[in-house]
C-alpha cells in the first residue's frame, strides 16, 4: 500500500530572537485533505511555526516544502503570495469597505466571469448565497467567518494556515462553523495546519495532532493516540485534569492506595508517579449497597472522606481526602452526585487506564 505524497513538508525548521530559541527542529507532514493540529500552550513556538510556513517570519534553519518545491529555507525565502498558501487568523481580517462579494474575489486573476463564477460557488458552499452585496459591519461574527473562509479558497491554495479562527465566536456558533468548515477543506482537498490551544478544538477537527512545548514538537500522532498514550504527565494535563499518585517504586512495584502497581523499568528507590483521569476513578457502589460489583481490572478498593461536590451540568466532580496518604483525589460523575462533604466512600480505579511516569 503506497501512501499520499506530502502536499507540505516542514523540515527541521527553527527560529531564534534575541538569541533565543523560539521554535527548535519542528517537523511536519501534511496530505492533501489532511488537517494537522499545532497545539499547546501561549508561547510555545506554534504561531511562529505558522507564519515561518506562511512566508510572514523568515526561517532561521530548516527548510519548508510545499509540493515537492523549496519554498523557504536560510538560503530562500519565496513571499507569502507565491507559495500558493491561504490565511486565516482570529480577526478575519475582512476590508471593511468592500462588499461580501469584493471581499471573496480580492486577489483573483482571470477573466470576469471566472471570476464572479468563483465567488458565486465559494458563497454558496459557505451558505451565504444573496449576501454578496452586503458589507462586513452588517454581518454577524459567524457570517464574517465564513465570509473569511471563501476569500481564504477563493484562489484554490494548497496549503491552508489557520491561526486561532474561531475563538472570537460564540460558544452556540463555533462547533457548527468548524464542522461546516473542516468539510469544505476536506472536499478541496486543501492541506490544512491548523494552530489552536484548545485540547477539545484539536481533538475534533485534527486527523493529526502535534503537541508543542517550549518551542518543540513533544508529541505527534492521531487524536486518539496522543490522548490514550501520552508521552509524560505534562501531556496528560494538557488534554483533561489529572489524578496523580506518587509513590516509590521497589522491585519493580509501587504501593499505592489502590494496593501495589506494577512498575518495571524504574530503579528500586525512584520515586514514580501514577496519573489517572477523573473519569476514571470510579465510585464503588457496592460497598454502599447501591451498585454491581467491580470489575477485576479495577483491583483494590480505597477509602476516601468527601471534602468537596460541584455540579457541572452534565457530570458532577467529587473531590475526596484519601485515608491511606491524605492526598486529594478527584472523580467525575455523570449525571449529579452531590455527596455531603465527610461522606466516607470507596473507590476504584482503571488500571489500564493508568500511566505511569517518573517522579521527582
């Protein structure tokens, strides 16, 4: 089976200022039709990834391909209208005294007719037929995004750099329009990089993520991949809030409250860290008369003194005081489960949904 030639490669790229290195050997390969994700936190080299691909920020060292063709390295620099790439940030960055219309055709060649035949389709794909004469002020945020979206595929780029798109909408509007525009890049067949720093964005929109830190690529791989199997704990935390259980590992086990975890690999004395997720933590029932059995996977149960229960509409979070070490535990309950604080109740835990990372 042949795999799809990369419609972008990033190559080793790299960018300092001041001396300081903002982006360090960040690779990428993007398909046609493929979305990649560039995501982490403020500051963490991804933006300047973007703009570097884009052609706005010079390449320190590496190169970008868009094609098969250098498009910049430290010896080339091809401006952004030449390498056949589309932008899209936050403000939309609509001429406000251009109509809707004249905002989508800016930038296209070709006879009129081409022309308007173009716009009229991009229009309809984004459900705006009729609103061409209209202006930007007249146009909600929503509108005005997709209005962005049309000028950005007006001229058929290859390549589709998006910075942060949708998080100036509303709440009601933003998984609408990421869907219906995810659909028109994918029938386009536009590869797309796509820089947000939000877990939930990117698991959504992205076939691949790249998780950065500190100017580096930590992690890359499918959605799925990235979430089930982070690379430490850091990555953990970034997706959803964490339980962590410290302990010391001897003879390649650790003791824990929820009895002894296997942990090959660290040296007798080291100490180690067990994460798991809060909806992974469950609530043993049983023990209260009000539930099956636990699994065998679950292994030993724990006891813990509620200190804390909040509703948070479709879960409720249940914070507890451990007795075996004092720490605090969380777990996430679907549904509401609002147990008085001082409540004693068991717990469980999802062993193979547990990662073990090394401690300090």
């Amino acid at each position: 089976m042949t795999t799809a030639p990369s419609r972008l490669s990033v190559e080793h790229l790299g960018r300092s200022f001041a001396g300081r290195p903002v982006v360090e050997d960040v690779c990428l390969e993007v398909a046609a039709g493929q979305v990649t994700c560039l995501l982490g936190p403020s500051g963490c080299g991804k933006s300047t990834t973007l703009r570097m691909i884009a052609g706005v920020e010079t390449v320190g060292t590496g190169r970008v391909v868009i094609d098969g063709a250098e498009v910049a390295s430290n010896r080339l620099h091809l401006p952004p209208e030449r390498r056949s790439v589309g932008l899209m940030f936050q403000d939309f960055a609509l001429f406000p005294h251009l109509s809707v219309e004249e905002n989508v055709g800016f930038g296209l060649t070709g006879d009129r007719k081409a022309r308007a035949d173009r716009v009229g389709e991009l229009l309809e794909r984004v459900n705006l037929s009729g609103f061409g004469a209209k202006h930007p002020h007249q146009l909600s945020g929503g509108e005005q995004q997709r209005v962005a979206l049309a000028r950005a595929l007006a001229p058929r780029p290859r390549v589709m750099l998006m910075d942060e798109p949708f998080s100036g909408l509303d709440n009601r509007l933003r998984d609408g329009i990421r869907d219906t525009t995810l659909d028109i890049l994918k029938d386009e067949g536009t590869a797309v990089v796509l820089v947000t720093h939000e877990p939930d964005e990117a698991m959504r929109m992205a076939d691949e993520i790249a998780l950065m830190r500190a100017g580096r690529i930590v992690q890359q791989g499918a959605p799925y991949n990235v979430y089930n199997a982070p690379v430490d704990k850091a990555a953990a935390a970034f997706f959803s809030d964490i339980n962590v259980i410290r302990g010391v590992s001897r003879g390649a086990l650790t003791e824990t409250p929820f009895g002894a975890f296997l942990t090959p690999g660290h040296a007798d004395g080291a100490p180690v860290e067990i994460v798991i997720r809060p909806q992974h933590l469950k609530i043993d029932f049983d023990r209260a008369g009000r539930g099956p059995n636990p699994t065998a996977q679950d292994g030993t149960a724990a006891r813990g003194t509620v200190t804390r229960a909040r509703y948070l509409g479709r879960e409720s979070l249940v914070e507890f005081r451990m007795d075996f070490d004092q720490s605090i535990l969380t777990a996430s309950v679907p549904g509401v489960f609002l147990p008085k604080p001082g409540t004693a109740l068991w717990l469980m835990i999802r062993r193979d949904r547990c990662f073990v990372f090394p401690g300090r």
